[in-house]
C-alpha cells in the first residue's frame, strides 16, 4: 500500500491502482439511491431497506448452503433466474420468513409484487431479502404500508437508513468501496453488509449488497462473486452455525459507460481485485462485529499442498472455541492452536508445522519453541491477532477471519428472541 492509500497491482504491461474508499457504500457507484424507515416489525428500530438502480442491472448471487432455504432466497433466486437482471432489492429485518410454509412464500411473492409496482419496475427485477427470527411469519400489513411510503430521494442521504435497516444483532453498519480505471473511465465498487452471529459461511450466512456502475455480463459477473466468494466470505467464522437466510448479491448497472467487462479484457484483473478488496473488508467488518467479541482474529495458512488444503486448516483454527476463547483470555495456549490444525482433516506432517503468534513463534518443526509469555500476552491484548501457520513447503495459501469467544456471545444469544 502507498502512503496515499492506493493498492496497486500489475498487469502484463502497467501498473494499475485501486483506491480504498472505507466510507463508500452501496451509492457510490453512479445510478444507485438507497434508503430505510421503521414499519413495525421490530420494537424502535428501523427494519426495512432498499436498493434502487436507475436502469435494470446484471446480477449475480451467492446463498447460504442450509437445506432449509427461506422463502425470500427462493423468490429472490426466480427474479435473476428470468433474464439475469434486478433493479431494486428490498430488505426486511427482525422476522427472517424462513420454515413458514406457502404462507411464508406467499408473503415473499407479496413483499416482491408491492415493491415493484411502488418504483414502477418489472415484477422479476426485484429481490426479496429478510433476516431474524426463524419461524414468525411476517405482519404483511406492516411490511405493505411500510413498502407503500418508500420514496426515492434521488441523492445519497438513504444509505446510511439502509444499514442501520438491515441490521440484527450487529453493533454497527458495515460499509466499504473502491474506485478503478477501466479504459480511462472511472468505475466504482461499494458495498454494505450485516451479520454478526449465525457466522460460518459455505455460502453464506450474513447479507451483503455491492453495487458497481461497471458493464459487466451476467456469466462473468456471476463468475467472479462466485470466485472472490471463495475466497473472502466463505472464510470467516463466527460461531460455526450457518444461516437459513442469507445471501450476497452483487448488482452491475453499467453506467459508468464503460465498454462490457470480460476476463478477456485488459482491464478485467483489476475490476475483479477490486471486487475481491470490497468483499474482503465487509468479511473482515463482519468477523471483527462478531457477538460479544473483543477482537479479530486473523489466521495466515501457507505451506500447503493446495488453497483448498490451506482454507480447510484456517478455518478450522479460526472457527475452534478453544482457540478463540484462549485469544480473548490473552492465553498463548499454543496447544488450542496444533489440536485445531490436526483435526482439521487435512494431510500434512507434524514435524513441518511452524505457528507463531504475531511475531512470537511459539512451535518449529512440530516442538515447542521457548518464548517470552509476557510479550505474548502482550501481543494478545491488541484487538487485531493474527496467527501464522506454515504447514509444510507447498505453494498454497488462505487466509481466514474470525473473533474471539466473550462472555457476552452467551449472554446475547440466551435471550435473542426477548
């Protein structure tokens, strides 16, 4: 990184640059309006959100592996399924319309007919989004009148009503954006996203909601969410439970006026480095937001025969209550650390395996290694951990996101229905 914020990256012939925009988010890229308000559901909170295109955008999604898919993922897989476009998405949060029956989906198919006929779009253009409580069906007479007093304000003030309208348990909105070349043009991405417990995607359990004003074809924008997916929120954990409801949609309305993006393109590398640098800080956002956590914990895998081999190991030691329960008792209890790695089910051998703890290596070679305890624990009262693995002298590499495992997880989800 450069000291002005840039990340830059190299393509066969010139160098490109990225810029971070940590306070971007799903407005930034041109033609996109977002807002929020209260209609009920919850008790003095705001509970329902949207997203808005100017023009229909080409759209792509990721959802949660859970055999007991919600009613709004099925109405939202049918809408992209008809022609591979949206231009609104709207959200509902405290009551997640999952394990409802054909009330549920009736009510889904509801919430998408009213949304569309109020911002005057094709039915199959809008995505029906909720999350909350499993099992409640939904008062359908405050979810309409609170469809039927969306305005769009036509500037960017609603975003920031959008995060807040999306949240649950979170402690805070989650936001981030770059800005690209693409031909000379400008392209921006952002992105906003919720979750904070029910974390442990395979894909996924959180929502998240990026938006670029990149012409990007549905095939290699489904592509390259499904690629960048992989490797950013399908390796974060909170507390190994995956979600009934959640889902990533990434939306490419193309009015930057570019030409279309293919990964023929010269410039495709750098949209999809920066979709991958969007996707990373809402994962890391989401793992740090974790219940009752106090930390992130960032687990480093290299040496390994694959990436596959190196993911399946972080996220077992990132995604270990032992580990995370040492890390927020500033415990360098290194043992956690080697049971998670053999456990994991991968094949390596012991006797290659080094683990440090920040810069303090505590095991070479599969054996203790004397280290000072102090400047540990010193090390494990900072809010970032980061936890280095080698595991032998393969090429493959991951990187996983977690949190620490407080008190106060216990204490919110004993009582998340009260």
């Amino acid at each position: 990184m450069t000291k002005h914020g840039l990340l830059n990256f190299m393509d066969v012939n010139k160098k490109e640059t990225i810029k971070k925009l940590p306070n971007a988010s799903v407005t930034t890229p041109k033609g996109y309006e977002a807002g929020g308000l209260f209609c009920g559901i919850r008790k003095k909170r705001l509970d329902m959100g949207w997203i808005y295109s100017q023009v229909p955008a080409s759209a792509a999604g990721v959802y949660t592996t859970n055999l007991f898919q919600a009613a709004p993922l099925l109405v939202t897989q049918e809408s992209i399924g008809v022609e591979n476009k949206l231009q609104g998405i709207i959200v509902n949060s405290g009551k997640a319309n999952a394990c409802t029956g054909n009330q549920g989906l009736h009510d889904a198919y509801e919430m998408r007919s009213s949304f569309s006929k109020v911002l005057n779009i094709n039915e199959h253009h809008a995505a029906v989004v909720s999350t909350g409580v499993i099992g409640e069906h939904l008062p359908m007479d405050k979810v309409k009148s609170g469809i039927d007093s969306i305005t769009l304000a036509r500037d960017k003030v609603g975003v920031d009503e959008f995060e807040k309208a999306i949240l649950t348990t979170d402690t805070c909105t989650k936001h981030f954006g770059v800005q690209l070349s693409i031909n000379g043009e400008m392209v921006h991405i952002g992105g906003a996203a919720k979750g904070s417990g029910m974390i442990h995607p395979n894909m996924a359990t959180m929502l998240a909601f990026v938006t670029t004003d990149a012409n990007i074809p549905h095939p290699y924008l489904q592509q390259a969410l499904s690629q960048v997916t992989n490797s950013t929120f399908n390796q974060i954990t909170v507390d190994g439970d995956t979600s009934t409801n959640d889902m990533v949609l990434l939306l490419a309305n193309g009015l930057a006026d570019t030409e279309p993006l293919t990964p023929e393109h010269p410039d495709w590398e750098v949209f999809f480095e920066g979709l991958k640098l969007v996707c990373q800080e809402l994962s890391k956002q989401i793992a740090r937001d974790g219940e009752g956590a106090t930390k992130l914990i960032e687990v480093e895998v290299t040496g390994a025969a694959t990436d596959n081999v190196a993911q399946a190991i972080g996220k077992s030691i990132v995604g270990s209550s032992l580990v995370k329960s040492a890390v927020f008792g500033t415990d360098a209890n290194w043992g956690r650390i080697i049971c998670a790695i053999g456990y994991s089910g991968q094949a390596i051998n012991p006797n290659e395996v080094k683990v440090s703890i920040g810069p303090i290596t505590v095991v070479e070679n599969g054996l203790p290694s004397p280290f000072d305890e102090f400047k540990a624990k010193e090390y494990l009262e900072q809010e970032t951990i980061q936890l280095h693995i080698r595991v032998g002298n393969g090429s493959g590499k991951a990187t996983c996101w977690g949190c620490d495992l407080s008190y106060d997880y216990v204490r919110i989800n004993a009582s998340y229905r009260t």
